[in-house]
C-alpha cells in the first residue's frame, strides 16, 4: 500500500500541505479532487519523484511517504511531442517490459543463442503474443480506426495524440496509475469504454477528473485537498458531497461555539487584566485562547456566479435546415437533415465519434452551407457559439476587461469587474493578457463575451473540455435558468441530463430521435461495440437501435401528423395537455406529440422560473439580514455599551435587532411557502 504519514509540502515558497495522513491500497480506484491550484498535480509529481521518475522533483517539508518495492508507475502526461513513430508501435511502447524484449527478438544479430531461448520464454511468460491484439483494442476503445494505427504520431492533431498518451498509458504493467483529467480529449463513446477499463484494472488508480458522472462511475474513493489539507473519503463522488457537507455542517457549528468561547475570554481579559485580584485568571485565559485551534468558518467555496440574460427579441423557427444533404466535399456526410430551432429547443445530440455532430453543429450556426436542401434563419436569430475555435480565436494581447469594453459601449468599469467576478475573474486577472490564461481561463472568458451579448440560440460545442467542476456546475444552473434555445454537444452527461429536454442520435449518415436517456446511449453504444466484433455485423448496415425510432421532421411534417398549429402552443391545448400529464390514463402522454412534450417542457420552466427566482431573491435577502444581524451580535458583545451613559446606544441597537429578526422569520415563511409552490407546481407537471 502506498501511506502518508503527516507529509508537508512546500512549492516556491508556498505550503500546499500540512499534516496529510492516508493509506491507499491495491485495487482501490481514487478520484483526487480539490480547487485550481491546491496542489492535485503535485501530489502526483511527489508520488512520481518517491517512485524515481518524473520530470519535476517534489521534496518534502516534513513526514513520510511509504511506497512498497518494486512498484511500477504509470502516468499520463499532459503534453505528447511530435515524432515520426507509428502509432501503433507508440501505444506499444507503453509496455516497457513487451517493447524491450520485442525490439530484442527483432534483431537478432546482437543476441547470442542462450539469450533467444530466454528472451522467447520470457516473451511467453509475459503474454507478449497477445500484447499487440490488446493494444489494438485500447486504440479502438479509444476512438482509432485500424487505417490509423501505421499512421505517425506528428500528423494527428493535440487532441487525438493526447488520446495516444492515454492508450500508451493504459498499456503499461503498472501497479499505479496516475490520469490527469483522462476525458478532457475523449467523446463519450471513448469515455464509457475508458470506465469499463479503469473498473477492470487490478492495480491501484488515482485520477484528477472534473467530470462528475466519471468519477461516480470509477471511483469507490476520494481524495480531497482543502485549506492544506488532504482528506480520503470513501465512496464515489455522490458519497462525498453528502459527507463533506455533514462535515462542513459540524465545522460550522464548532466554529461557531469556538467563536463563542474565544470572545467570552476576550471580554474577560479586557475587563479584568489590569485588576491585581484577576490578573492570574486572566493571564490563565489569554494561555487558553493561544492554544486553541483555529478552526475555519464553512465557506460556500463556489467562486462563479452567472446566469444568462432574457433574449430581447425571438421569433419562430430560429434556424431551419430542411432536407439538407451535409458535408465538406460533393460527398455528404449528413443526408436528407430536418433540424428546426425553436424558441424552446433543447437538444443534446449524441453520436460516435466521426458521425457528424461537429458537422451539424457548422451546418446549424451557418459555418458550412448546405449541398443540397435549404438552411434558412430568422431575423430575430442572435447566435452564441462556443467552440475550441472560438477560445483559440480571442485577442492574445487584449484582457479580459478590454474585451468587454469593445462589447458594452457606455457600461461603467464597475458594472464590467462586477459581471467578469461572476466568471472568477477578479483582481489582476481582469487586467491580464488572455495569452497568459489556461485552458479553463479562456473557456470561462468565452463563455463571458457570450453571456453578455444576450443570445437566443446557444450553440454549445463541448463547452465544459477546460472546466473544472465548481464552473460545470455554474453553467449548469445557467443553463437551466436560459429561456432561449439550446443546441449542446458535450461529454459531460451531467450537463446533458440537467439540460437537454430531447436527445438526438447522429449516426450513419442520419439525425434520429434518441427515445431514451443518457444512460440509455451508453447501452446503446455498448450494443453497437458488440454488432461491430459479432462475425455477422454486415448483416444490418444501419445498425439503427430500437432507442432510435425517428428522423427529425419539419414543421409541415409535424403540421400533417399532428393537425396542429406548431407556430405557437394554444392556453387550450396547453391545459389539455398538461392535463394529460398529471392526471394520466394509459398511454396519455404518449398520445402527446414529441413536438407538444417540448413545448410544454418549455412551457412548464417559463411557468416555474418566476418562483425560482423569488426563492433566489429571497436566500439572498436572508443572508443579508444574517449578516447585519452577526454584526449586531459583535457591537452588543460591548461591555461598555451597557454602562449608564450608553443606555441611548443599546436600545437603539436592541430595536435593530428585534426588527431584523422579526424580518428574519417573515423572509424564512416567505421562503418556506414559495418552496412549497415551487414544489406543488412541479409535482403537478409530473
């Protein structure tokens, strides 16, 4: 097992750690989590510099860190160079073991006749026959086709050779594995493969990941640095939130007693240190509180803090692809496409990797004219898209700060610091260059230069690649409160299930209607990886699965099946069907339209969002008063307010206070009766 023992690391003069003590065994899978910047990837490089590899030495500041004998170690490394090997021979040479006796019995010429024999049963003992069968499967699990395994690493793009480093990676012998953010390359295909492999591996993994539903899916522990401090939870991630908070609660509660305790001694100091007869008491208690422990108040420690404006003005269908054929060359890669966008679209589109949603995604926002069909757009269509492009594609040498001023005209400074604090840009980093920024840093900023020009149609390209947890979960609720369409491409399903009304399955050259849930396509994939390897998988060239029923349709198609209006959803129709959905008979809602189920799903978050946000207003109205009122607590704490002369003074303060509170208990009823609607509400939408 690998232990720490009250281990301290320093790094450029800052301390990281302070007393971490943990024991990590074989087997167990580790989801290492904490803020930017709390010392995650030195944790690893300390394990790698104990382990004699690396490429940054970490030392200790004080402590022990046990790793047993003999333990190989595995790491993914951010960065692949350019090189003119194979990629096949690349992801084989993971293998260090394979690779070197390999490269042995290829060249003969250096080995005398009593080393063959030897090198050939170690071969053996190694399963060396099958190593390049498994490394094919790694790169296929990973999203390579076989054209591409002779292919040289230099001529695939950063991303796909991080896919390489991660499949090199995967092919090692060791006993620990290190991954630093293993999904940020990977579609979700890739992604659901990679969960089955990390379950499947016998040795112990410790993996850095901002994706929640991944860590949930792996992990049986997690490893959490805080405020210099490393603590192992067990359980997946789910687990830990529900326990961190528990511990959070009773932090607070002996912070607040210690509190308590510390400003009772103060006053005892302050009142009786100079009187001869309490000198000795009150030197007593000042000992007392030097050595009590400093305990940290609960923090809500999530630095973002966004939403999305109200579009001004929207009309329907924003944009319209109609029997459109779809590709880069006269060949279409995408046939016969029917996408309408509506006022109230959200759509997630799901599909290998390859099928075509990044070419849907062009088609939509206009970047790649259609071959064959019409692409049509309205008036009022005010667009915000987000891809890698667009993050590579801001200003080098301009801030944050100076990019918003181009986009808010008269906007005062304040107002601009105040909306890119919501982003977490704050202080210098308002004021510094976006060249300088991370990857994480220029998604947030795009997503802020978007944010502000008040779209109606998202278009969302795998917005969350760069994004830590605290910011997926921000634009999470964002999202959730935008009351314009959504068109998403993500491998976050978090984000997905959360967000997207409607699943669509881009595959074969078709766009279906996925019927069924997030957890549905990764059956649905794992059926496909079955078909592909089943001796008959000609035998169904579509290979179309009975979650994929239909194509998209058109308005007139909808108008036809439906003898419906679908410009507009009528108060009527409306009733009905909402009727239909809480009181059901059998097969009610399915006598809706998948076209009305999502107009009443928009119709039900329009209903709903005015609550919401009274409920919002109304939390931070509360902390407000809770504030006033912890202040009030300090200045009544004065024990020279009570002398005869500030009697004036302390009622004025005691009828603040008796007003606050009595405000306090109407915000909290006010509170308690809007959650109750909110809830009855939902309830009868169900």
């Amino acid at each position: 097992m690998i232990e720490f023992k009250d281990v301290g690391v320093r790094r450029d003069g800052r301390e990281l750690f302070a007393g971490a003590s943990f024991q990590l065994h074989p087997g167990h899978k580790v989801g290492l989590t904490g803020n930017n910047g709390t010392g995650k990837s030195t944790l690893f490089a300390l394990l790698l510099t104990r382990m004699g590899t690396g490429d940054t030495e970490v030392t200790l500041d004080r402590g022990e860190v046990t790793i047993p004998d003999g333990w190989q170690v595995a790491h993914m490394a951010q960065e692949v160079g350019a090189s003119a090997q194979t990629a096949i021979n690349y992801v084989l040479s993971g293998d260090e073991q394979w690779y070197k006796i390999n490269e042995a019995l290829s060249d003969l010429s250096t080995v005398s006749d009593d080393q063959i024999g030897v090198l050939h049963q170690q071969f053996d003992e190694i399963d060396g026959y099958r190593t390049p069968t498994k490394a094919a499967q790694i790169m296929a699990g990973l999203g390579f086709s076989t054209t591409q395994h002779e292919l040289p690493v230099d001529s695939f793009s950063g991303g796909w050779r991080m896919r390489l480093n991660l499949a090199k990676t995967l092919m090692s012998r060791a006993d620990l594995m290190l991954l630093d953010e293993p999904t940020n390359h990977l579609d979700l295909d890739a992604i659901l493969w990679l969960e089955t492999w990390i379950n499947a591996f016998t040795g112990l993994v410790i993996v850095i990941s901002h994706d929640q539903t991944f860590l949930d899916n792996t992990v049986g522990h997690i490893l959490h640095v805080e405020q210099k401090k490393v603590t192992l939870y067990t359980g997946n991630y789910q687990q830990f939130i529900r326990t961190r908070h528990e511990r959070m609660a009773q932090q607070q509660q002996a912070f607040e007693k210690q509190e308590a305790t510390k400003a009772h001694l103060d006053d005892f100091i302050r009142r009786f240190r100079a009187q001869a007869s309490k000198a000795k008491q009150a030197q007593s208690r000042i000992k007392q509180l030097e050595r009590m422990s400093e305990l940290s108040p609960m923090m809500a420690d999530n630095p973002f803090n966004f939403r999305f404006y109200k579009p001004a003005n929207m009309s329907s269908p924003l944009i319209e692809l109609t029997n459109a054929d779809i590709g880069y060359t006269d060949t279409p890669l995408l046939h016969n496409a029917n996408v309408q966008v509506t006022p109230d679209t959200r759509i997630g589109l799901l599909g290998m990797n390859g099928a075509g949603k990044s070419t849907l995604i062009k088609a939509l926002v206009g970047e790649l004219g259609v071959l064959s069909g019409t692409y049509n757009i309205s008036d009022t269509l005010k667009l915000g898209y987000f891809n890698q492009h667009q993050m590579d594609a801001l200003d080098a040498v301009a801030s944050p700060l100076q990019m918003m001023r181009r986009l808010a005209g008269k906007t005062s400074d304040a107002e601009l610091r105040s909306f890119l604090g919501g982003f977490d840009f704050r202080g210098d980093r308002i004021d510094t260059p976006s060249e300088l920024f991370s990857g994480g840093e220029r998604a947030r900023l795009t997503l802020a230069l978007i944010v502000w020009q008040r779209p109606n149609v998202l278009v969302l390209d795998e917005p969350t690649n760069h994004l830590d947890l605290q910011m997926r979960q921000a634009l999470t609720m964002a999202l959730q409160g935008f009351e314009g369409a959504v068109v998403l491409v993500s491998h976050d399903r978090e984000l997905i299930a959360n967000v997207c009304d409607e699943l669509y399955l881009v595959h074969d050259g078709i766009i279906e209607e996925f019927d069924g849930d997030i957890n549905d396509y990764g059956k649905w994939l794992s059926d496909k990886r079955k078909e592909a390897n089943s001796p008959d998988k000609g035998a169904d060239k579509k290979g179309k699965s009975k979650k994929a029923k239909k194509k998209f349709v058109n308005k007139d198609d909808v108008s036809r099946e439906t003898n419906a209006n679908t410009s507009g959803f009528e108060p009527d129709k409306l009733k009905q069907a909402k009727k239909k959905l809480a009181n059901p008979k059998p097969a009610a809602a399915s006598s809706l339209t998948k076209e009305e189920q999502r107009k009443l799903a928009a119709e039900q978050r329009k209903l709903s969002a005015p609550i919401r946000r009274e409920i919002e207003d109304t939390e931070k109205a509360l902390a407000k008063i809770d504030e006033k009122l912890a202040s009030l607590e300090v200045e009544l704490g004065d024990t020279d307010l009570y002398e005869e002369g500030r009697k004036a003074d302390l009622m004025v303060l005691l009828d603040e206070q008796t007003a606050l509170q009595q405000q306090h208990s109407a915000s909290e009823e006010s509170l308690l009766a809007a959650m109750t609607t909110l809830e009855e509400m939902e309830a009868s939408f169900e």
